[in-house]
C-alpha cells in the first residue's frame, strides 16, 4: 500500500499597513468629540474592530471639514470590500457627518487605493438615528510603484530669534508643472523629537506624485491661541532618486500679526524665477436685507499657474467691520504669480449671528499699484437654506477691467477713436481650413455683427462701434462652417484708441465639431457693476390637440427690459426638432442679464408643411430671487403660411417670483440645539430664563445653562415660525449689562439655523437696569421684527388714598406676542399724577390688552389705578387707552390686586 503524503499549501500573508483617510463633511457641526470605531472588511476576511486614536496630521480630529490620516496594521485582507464605521456618542450635538473615507495601502508591485462614499450623518438626532454605518467600496485604483511616487528629503532651517516652539501644525504643499503634493505635515519621526528650536535644522522625509519642474512651495502654520509665531530661514528639498536639489531663502516671520502662509518661488538655472504678487482680494456685499456676514470667509485663488490655496479673508485694508451690507473690503493675498486668473472659490464658517451673506461679487488685482483687476461676479448667496443653498461656491471669471475710468477731457463731441479688438485662442495646424464665428457687439442703441475667419491663435478687428451707443455684451455664436477638431476662444481683447476704455474678456470655452455654440459676456467697465451671467431653463408646451405635433427647425428671441438673448436655435446643426403633441421640451441658454422678461419672439419653419400648436412657453430664471415668466399662445404656428420661417411675438402673461428658502424634508418637533456666547458675566451668574415667541404661541420659560457659547437644547414645542426671543432676569437687577457676542439656534430635525438681531449690545442694559431683553429672529432675506420704545402712561384715580409704594409691574400683548413680565422703573404712583415710563421690545404689532399688577407689600399698597396709555416713543399718532377705574387692593372691592385691561 501506498502512502499518502499531505499535498496542502501554506501561504504566508504579509502584515500590511493600511492608510486610512476619513474626510469629515462641511455641514455645520459635522465634527465630533466622540470616539470612532473602524472595521477594514476585504476578501480574505476583516481586521477587527478598531479605534481610531491618534490622527497622523491633525492635532485634533474629526473636525469639520478635515481629512483624517490614521494607519492600520493587518494582515493582508485581500481586495478591499466593506467599511463598517461608527462612533460611542451620544445625544444632540455628539453627532458626526461622514462625507468618505479612503483606504491606500500597497501590496506586492501595486498601489491600491479604494474609496468609500458616506456623506450621511452618524448621529442619534439626525438623519435615521444610527451611529455605525456600513460602506461599500466604489472604486480602486491601481498603480504601478515605479510611476507612484517621489521620495524628497526637507530640511527646514529656523532663525536664532524665533521662540521656542509651540504646539502648532505646520504642513507643506510642493507645486509642479504636472501637479502639486497633498498638504505635508511637517512632524518629527521620533517621538519626542522637539522640532523648529531656534537656530535649529530639522530634516522630514516626505512622498509626493510626480509633480514635474518644481516650481514652488507653500508653507503653513495653524492658527493657535497664543502662538508667538516661527521665524523661518530657509527650506531645502532634495528628490532622492534623482538627486535634484532645489534651496529657497524664506527668511520671514509666520505669526498672526502677519502672515501664517507663505509662499516661496523655486530658483533654479533652467527656469525663470516666477514674481511673488500681493494679491488685493476686494469682497463685494450685496445691498439686500441681511446681506451682511459676521462668520470667518476664506477664499481660494486659482489661475493658469496653480492656486493660492485656503486663505481667510482676516484684516480688511477698509475701516470698519468686515462683510457688512453694500461694503467692498479688500485683504492681502500673498503668493508666488498664477498667471491669468481663472476662477475663486469663496466660502465661509456658517459660524456667528446671521451667518448668511450675499456676495455681489468679488475682484482681485495684482498688486495695490494695478490699474487692472479680474472680475468674479456671483450675484447669490453663500447660504444654507437659500440661494444655492451651500455656504461655499465657485465663481468663474468673465474678464478683467480697469480699476479707473480713463478721464477724457471736458467737450460735447462725441470721443473719436477705433475699438481694437483682439481674438486670442488655440492655434490651428496649417491643413486645417479657418473658423467662421459671428461676434456681435450689443449697445445700447443697437447692435453689430462681425462674421470671421479664425485662422490662428490670434485674430485683429478694428471698428468704431459708433453707432450702437456703449457696448453693454458680447455675443460669440459658431462655428458656421466644417470644424475637423475643437478650438478654444480664450480671450477678447478690446481698447479704444479714443477713450482709452479698456477690457478683457475671458470666454474661456471649446466650439467644437458638429455642435453650434452661442456664449456671451459683459462689457467690464471700471464704473459699473457687470451684469451677471445667468442660466434661462425654457419650458415649450405643446398643445394636446390633433397633430398639433410638428418637426423642423424652431429658434427663439427672448427680450427683457435691459436686453434681448439674440436668435437662439432650438435644433442642432444640420438637423430637426420633433415638438411631439401633450410634451413640454426644456432647452437651457446662458445669457447676460436681460432684467424683467416682457416679451418672446419664437420662428418656426418645417419642410413638411407641419402646422405646430404652441400652447404657452414659461422660462425660469436662474438667477436671484428666482423668477418664473409665462407666455401663453394657445395658436397654432406655420398654419397655411406660405413664408419660409414663421415668426410670432409672445407677450408676457404673468410672473411669479420666489426667494427659493430651502425646503426641509423632515418636520420640526420643536428642539432647537443653542448658543450664547457673553462676556462681563458676573462671578454669581445670575438665574436667566428663556422664552421663545412663535406664529402660533410662545413656549415655557427654560433656564440658559450656560453664557460660554457650549451648546444646550431648547425645547420650544410647535409655535410655529420663532420670531423672538425673550431673556428675563429672575433676580433684581445687575450692577451692568452682560455683553452678548453671539446667539444661534439650530432645528436638531430639520438642520435650519436662526441669528439673531438686537440693537442693544448688551443683556438687560448696558447698566444692568432692565430685567428682559427681546431678539427678533433673522430668516432669510426677510427683515426681522423691528425693535420699537414704548411709552407707557400710568394715571393714578384722584379717590382718596389712590396711590400706592408697591411695585408695579405690566405684560403687554399685542398681534405678534407679549412683552413679558415688566417692572415699571418709575415709582411715583401718587393720587392724581401720570407716572411715564419706557419700555423697549420687539414690535407687538396691534396691541390688544395689558396686565397689570403689583406686590401688596407694604402700608398702604393698595392703589387706584385710573387708566393706561401706551404709545411708540417719539409718535404722536396711534395711542391705545387702556381703561381701568378700579381698585388694585386686597381689602377693597373683589380684593383683586392683577387686573386685564382691554
């Protein structure tokens, strides 16, 4: 008999290192304090539950906003599958929004990198109440590790008079020609390691892609209580498989007071130094109720030449404060040139009272000296609830301009002179036949068509556009002939010989085969504001009728008070539109803003004859407040008409306009996450109740636990829209106000927040006297409440011993809520006299009864009380009376001492 031997392989898996990278979302309160849990689950089983302890490049994490770098040691799971994520917290405000995480990690010869989408909350309060989710792999990527990677050596040198170090983030970012590093956090390899002492050389080895011809770095510090700042010397990077080394004499300061990014030009024989500009960022706020921001705004440059990266927009070169409505604030940007801006992503924290703001626009120049300045216009709001809905957004440019009206001299002729205007785009290889375009000047009285030939990168047209008045757009439409591969228009060019009026205009966009294309910008001029750019959604309705369904070619012509869109084609080069019966088709066209729609003109042409019934067109506006145009024709077009095309005019039948305020998907129960941030808060913090006024009632008075901006819950109940809050003191007065710096609320369902507007900077008066203090609330783009001074007259009856010592106290009631509980601050309740006090509240609309009443202290408390006269301080007009003519006394009539006056 044979023996049998064990034929059973034993692969040894490697232990391998998995780079775990979690991104926390941006929504407001995304980050967590809690403690999170991961599992890795792969095809070869899974690595365990892990907590995630200690992030490699965030002293603190899961913040909002932050990627997170953790690393897990595991034996070789295979092709990666699943993530299970969670965390232990629980109760309003320990929740966390996960946007993704991604997993790389290297195994033989390959480089995986897998991605997990979340973008849900982990939160028992929100969403669907769970705190452990699990996530399923949607892409991986493979790379050879030849190509991977670029191994550098950074030495990092600090001056003698830098302090010694502090606890403080400090990350590198290396720029290329073929792309830049992920943010390098600049950390000792050994723990304990002391790095960035004075006169010091600190050396950090550290990965990037292949970025290509260095050509700059930038250089960070976090912003850090009480950080004194590092004074750096010099950076010196070497690559160590080629052994190219690059120096960069940095000698600066990165503190608060200055600067904490800086950013630095490589010098090397083989390429010219780039310049470092100082970058003036002017914002732009709107003039609309509420426009103004008091949350921390950061913005991102981006030009042909890299990006300025994340730099908060901190002390504006303008006095007074920042972000506030219809003001322009301009801040400096420091960085290596970008070449021709592109575009600005703009964005702010969503933190502080009314957080919301509406940019008109922002413009960026490159040194304060420029004449010139790139433009960025938006015309929305960076808002969560309306606008766009998003607190952050990318703003392409449409030019640059002049930052200075040339001054032409005083004369009634009309200025002479040529407009020069070149075309600037991408070159066309000789074999290739030109390009015909049709640009359009529109002015103000009329317009003009130029059709070209395109054939290189650069093409010269000189007019005097005399008579179409100012130039207010530019219209590009083509391509009119075969177009064997794309071309880009990048610039428009234009200056008058005459004026010296000059702009750029940067169209920025392919016209490509077989697809004609019709774009068109602003003038930009240095006096006037530029129209934005905005998107028309055009709904055709079809009549549900008996072949009222037509095929062939349709174009329409939209005009509006300030322009007209121009002839915009509804089929495509060389083919036909089906306009089928009962069907509404949507077209989008981009157009300079047209203003108030009032009309559209609608051509229609079918080889076959078809007779079309247009039942009416309605156009949305993208652009705010956003519109809906309806223009209603219920006829037929082309009907026994013998011309070639058909044209009608459509007049305007009606507009309806909507500020957009976000709809919430779920339904609020009432509980309102809040914070109160104070200072001058006595030592004995006085007992302060809060009471929250809504459309359909006001809540219980709830305790505020605390004046240290932690948040706490309040629970108001179904009272509707809140209007007010009311802050009452349950003690006697204070010896001064407690100075209130922030107040928000936060719906735990539906995720809207509420500012808060005050004129009185302070709680209970800057004195301290008052005992209640009313915020109106702040929705969006509506107006709060106004905050009105009442005047109150209290007349004694003239019966003997009517007057009284005892204190007096009144709640007012009127349309809009009550005024709270109120002592009346004037003592002198004596027989016969008027005694006049003030009271100051959010406004109570119609007022509708008082309440009256005091405390039977005292000989002699009780009082006669004749009647009461309340009116706004400071108008004569409406006064509402009060009548009373009763005893307030315990031991006179029904001993009644709280009386209802109506």
């Amino acid at each position: 008999r044979e023996n049998c031997k064990d034929n059973r392989k034993f692969f040894l898996l490697l232990v391998l290192e998995y780079e775990v990278h979690v991104y926390t979302g941006a929504e407001l309160g995304a980050e967590t304090d809690s403690s999170v849990y991961i599992n890795l689950i792969g095809t070869r089983g899974d690595a365990g539950k892990r907590k995630l302890h200690r992030s490699k490049n965030n002293n603190v994490k899961f913040q909002r906003g932050q990627m997170d770098i953790f690393c897990i040691k595991a034996v070789s799971l295979g092709d990666l599958e699943k993530v299970l994520i969670s965390h232990d917290g629980a109760g309003p405000g320990n929740g966390w929004f996960l946007d993704k995480i991604v997993i790389k990690h290297k195994e033989g010869e390959e480089a995986q990198e897998v991605v997990f989408p979340c973008n849900r909350w982990l939160d028992e309060c929100q969403d669907d109440g769970k705190t452990e989710r699990e996530l399923t792999a949607n892409g991986k990527y493979f790379m050879s590790l030849f190509y991977l990677a670029q191994w550098w050596r950074v030495q990092v040198e600090t001056d003698g008079d830098s302090p010694e170090p502090q606890e403080c983030k400090r990350t590198l970012v290396i720029y290329g020609s073929k792309g830049k590093s992920d943010e390098l956090l600049l950390s000792p390899q050994t723990p304990g390691y002391v790095c960035f002492l004075p006169r010091a050389t600190d050396e950090f080895t550290v990965e990037t892609g292949d970025l290509g011809d260095i050509y700059k770095l930038r250089v960070r510090c976090d912003d850090v209580p009480g950080f004194e700042g590092w004074h750096l010397k010099s950076f010196r990077l070497e690559e160590l498989h080629t052994k190219q080394v690059l120096n960069f004499d940095c000698n600066c300061w990165l503190r608060e007071d200055k600067e904490l990014v800086k950013e630095f030009p490589a010098v090397t024989k083989d390429q010219q130094t780039l310049p470092v500009h100082k970058y003036i960022v002017s914002v732009h706020t709107g003039d609309r109720w509420g426009a103004e921001t008091f949350a921390d705004v950061y913005i991102t440059l981006y030009g042909k030449r890299g990006d300025t990266g994340v730099r908060k927009l901190h002390k504006s070169l303008t006095k007074g404060r920042k972000f506030q409505r219809n003001k322009v604030d301009s801040f400096l940007v420091e960085a290596v040139s970008l070449s021709h801006l592109q575009k600005v992503v703009i964005g702010h924290d969503g933190e502080g009272y009314g957080a919301g703001m509406y940019l008109k626009m922002v413009t960026v120049k490159e040194s304060q000296d420029s004449d010139k300045e790139w433009v960025f216009p938006l015309w929305n709001w960076l808002d969560t609830h309306l606008g766009l809905c998003d607190t952050v957004c990318e703003v392409v440019t449409t030019g640059k301009r002049l930052t200075l009206s040339p001054k032409l001299p005083e004369t009634n002729m009309k200025p002479s002179g040529l407009w020069i205007m070149d075309i600037t785009g991408s070159d066309l290889s000789n074999e290739e036949d030109p390009i015909c375009l049709s640009f359009i000047f529109y002015g103000n009285l009329s317009c003009k068509k130029f059709p070209l030939q395109v054939t290189g990168k650069a093409t010269q047209i000189k007019d005097e556009l005399a008579d179409i008045g100012s130039i207010y757009k530019v219209q590009v439409t083509g391509p009119h002939s075969e177009l064997k591969q794309p071309w880009h228009l990048d610039l428009l060019h234009m200056k008058h010989t005459g004026t010296k009026e000059e702009m750029y205009l940067a169209f920025d966009c392919w016209f490509n085969p077989k697809e004609e294309k019709c774009v068109e910008l602003p003038a930009l001029y240095a006096d006037q504001e530029p129209l934005p750019v905005v998107e028309y959604a055009i709904h055709l309705h079809t009549g549900d009728l008996k072949k009222a369904d037509a095929t062939g070619e349709a174009y329409l012509c939209i005009q509006g008070e300030k322009s007209y869109s121009g002839k915009r084609w509804l089929n495509s080069k060389k083919s036909l539109i089906t306009l089928a019966r009962g069907q509404v088709d949507i077209f989008k066209i981009k157009s300079v803003y047209l203003g108030k729609l009032n009309q559209v003109l609608v051509g229609f042409k079918s080889l076959k004859k078809d007779e079309w019934f247009l039942e009416k067109i309605v156009i949305k506006e993208d652009f705010y407040p956003y519109s809906v145009h309806i223009f209603v024709h219920n006829d037929w077009i082309n009907k026994r008409s013998k011309k070639d095309f058909v044209e009608v005019a459509i007049p305007l039948k009606e507009t309806s306009v909507t500020s957009l305020v976000k709809n919430f998907d779920k339904k609020s129960r009432g509980r309102w996450q809040t914070w109160v941030h104070c200072t001058q808060v006595p030592e004995d913090v006085p007992d302060i109740q809060v009471v929250a006024f809504g459309r359909k009632g006001k809540s219980p008075a709830q305790k505020v636990r605390n004046l240290s901006d932690d948040p706490f819950l309040l629970t108001v109940g179904d009272i509707g829209d809140i209007t007010k809050l009311s802050f009452k003191l349950s003690s006697p007065s204070l010896r001064r106000g407690i100075k209130l710096h922030k107040l928000r609320l936060k719906d735990l369902d539906t995720k809207q927040e509420l500012g808060f507007h005050t004129e009185a900077p302070c709680l209970f008066g800057e004195d301290g006297s008052e005992t209640v203090t009313e915020l109106a609330a702040v929705w969006p783009d509506k107006p709060p409440l106004r905050e009105v001074l009442y005047s109150i007259s209290v007349h004694t009856g003239t019966l003997p011993a009517a007057g009284t010592d005892a204190n007096v106290f009144i709640t007012v009631f009127g349309e809009q809520g009550d005024s709270c509980k109120r002592q009346l601050r004037h003592s002198n309740f004596e027989r016969g006299q008027v005694s006049i006090s003030e009271m100051r509240a959010v406004d109570l609309g119609q007022l509708s009864k008082v309440l009256v009443e005091h405390h039977n202290e005292g000989y002699g408390a009780g009082w006669y009380l004749d009647q009461i006269v309340i009116h706004e301080s400071g108008k004569t007009g409406d006064q509402y009376v009060f009548l009373c003519q009763q005893w307030l006394d315990s031991g006179v009539g029904d001993a009644q001492m709280k009386r209802t006056l109506k």
